[in-house]
C-alpha cells in the first residue's frame, strides 16, 4: 500500500492550521505539504508559497511531491465576500477549477473540498434542514460553494475523481483569530471574555445557527476522507451539525465561568446573512454513511475554549 502524499491549499487559515497537524500526526510530517499565499514562520515541515490561482506552480508541487490527495481549504469567507463580490467568485472558483484539473490530469487519488451551509437560502427550512433541500444562498460565497459541489458531482461522474465534502456550521477554536466568516462572533466572544472585557456582537441575541467545535470539524473532515469509497453516498456534500446556539445562549454559558461577562448587540450587515441561514442541519446522511457523531456541546466546548485561551495568554506573557 503506498504512502500517501497531502497537498493543503489555504494552510494557514483557521481550518488548514488545525488540520495539516493533524494530518502530519496521522501520515508523517515528511508526508504532508502545506501551502498558502504567504510564508508561515512558526511551521515546522514542509511549506510552500503557492497562490492556488497558479495553475502551473500547483502543477509543479503535485507532480515533485507526487501528491496523492489534495484538501483545497483556499477561499474568501462569507462576510468578507460580500465586500468584493466578483473577486470572491473569482478566487473561490479559479482556484477549485485548478485543483479539480490538476488533480485529473495528474490522477490524484483524493480531493476534499469544504463547502458550509451558507448554501441553503431563505426559503429552506430553518430547523433540521435536509440534506437535499434545494439551494438558492444569498451570498456570493454561498453561489461559490453550491458551484463547487455541482463541479465535484460533475468530475466524479465523468471523470471518476474522488471528491468529497462537507457543508461546515460555524467553526469555533482557539488556535486562531477570526477570519472573516459571519459566525466568528463565537470565536471572538471567548477571547473578551478571558480578558474581562464586555463584547459587542455583530448578530441579535437570538439568531440561533449551526456550529461545530473545532476538534470535532477536523475528526469529520479525516474520518470522511478515511471511509471506504463505497460507502460514500453523497458526491456534492455531506451536511454537518455539532450544535446550534444563539449569542445569548452562548453569553449564559460564558457567565458560568465569568459571571459578570456581558454582551451587547449590535447587528450589522451579517445579521442578513445570519437570517437566510438554518439554525439546526439534519446530518442523518453524515451518520449513517460513515457514522459521524459530534463529541461537543455548549458546555464543553466553551470549558475547553476559555481554558486553552488562557493557557496560551500564559504562554506569550512567559515569552515577552
């Protein structure tokens, strides 16, 4: 059986930093490549400049490192999205237009590309939304990922290319900043509230939606990649649900640890976006395919947030 090789595209955004250790746990840190637009000075491994726009230089690092399967994490997220519209369908759909390319001319074994549930729009229904419900999302990023899983469905059928997918809630983890995604209040909110500060949140206090914890995101993401090909069912992507909470409910469950932690609402332009979105996801498919099971709740997750937030503020103290 031979080794795999792991190309990750977007590598230093808050998924692929989680990720790709993951990944050079499981198949060796000799065995994995990471990529992004710019150099990340704290990686240890193999790293490389790549602007997945570059058809030739994404060439180049599949064909040296005869890579065997590729996780194409590179996009511009919700909100930011809506800022530059045109360029954000540019960047999302030329970049997944090289990698599905690459990958057949090349014939990588495996591609895993992330898609959200900014795909479902307005009309479908906000609790337990169905795997295949129709798609009609209100963002450019939402059109771009409902695209890509077309495209994926279409170049296994015809091509035979091995994609797979998931449609992510809001991801929540400690290991990085917020990124730009219309769910990252709940990212931002821990860091506050471990430094006693009061939070604005960009949502109302009772828009409930979809979220994972990051631990959980990163063992679907490998344990759907791992499962046999036959057993996937689905080739646009699979939906995924952790838990779903609203501001408020998330605030309770700060004050449980800080009690004089408080937030204050001020929605802005994401609060439409928050809207058309679905606050419970039905991942039957998900469980039943390759037995997905989330192992976080509100409770665990945010003991967990707050503690490893406050044991890396020690850590850069100790290294001023």
């Amino acid at each position: 059986m031979k080794q795999d090789k792991i190309l990750i595209t977007g590598a230093s955004g808050q998924l692929g930093l989680v990720l790709v250790e993951k990944l050079k746990e499981k198949h060796g840190i000799e065995n994995i490549i990471a990529t992004d637009l710019r150099l990340n000075d704290d990686f240890v491994g193999n790293f490389k400049i790549l602007d997945a726009n570059d058809f030739d230089k994404l060439t180049s690092l599949v064909v040296e490192y005869e890579i065997t399967q590729i996780y194409h994490l590179a996009a511009i997220l919700s909100a930011n999205g809506e800022k530059f519209p045109l360029n954000t369908w540019d960047v999302n759909m030329k970049t997944f237009f090289n990698v599905l390319e690459v990958s057949r001319i090349n014939k990588v074994d495996k591609i895993f590309f992330p898609s959200s549930i900014a795909v479902y729009g307005e009309d479908a229904p906000k609790k337990s939304t169905p795997q295949n419900y129709v798609l009609a999302p209100s963002t450019v990023y939402g059109i771009s990922k409902v695209a890509g899983e077309n495209w994926s469905k279409y170049y296994f059928e015809k091509y035979e290319l091995d994609i797979r997918s998931l449609r992510y809630p809001g991801v929540i983890g400690y290991q990085s900043l917020p990124g730009g995604g219309t769910t990252d209040y709940a990212v931002d909110i821990y860091h506050k509230a471990i430094h006693n500060e009061d939070f604005e949140c960009f949502l109302s206090e009772n828009t409930t939606l979809p979220m994972i914890y990051m631990d959980d995101a990163i063992r679907a993401t490998i344990e759907l990649m791992d499962a046999p090909k036959e057993s996937i069912t689905v080739r646009t992507s699979y939906n995924l649900s952790g838990m779903s909470f609203s501001p408020e409910e998330l605030t309770e469950s700060i004050q449980k640890i800080y009690p004089n932690f408080k937030t204050n609402y001020k929605a802005d332009f994401r609060q439409k976006i928050a809207d058309s979105w679905p606050s419970s996801i039905d991942d039957s498919h998900a469980r039943i395919d390759w037995n997905w099971k989330p192992s976080f709740d509100i409770k665990r997750m945010t003991e967990t947030m707050i503690k490893e937030l406050k044991l890396k503020e020690r850590n850069k103290l100790q290294n001023i």
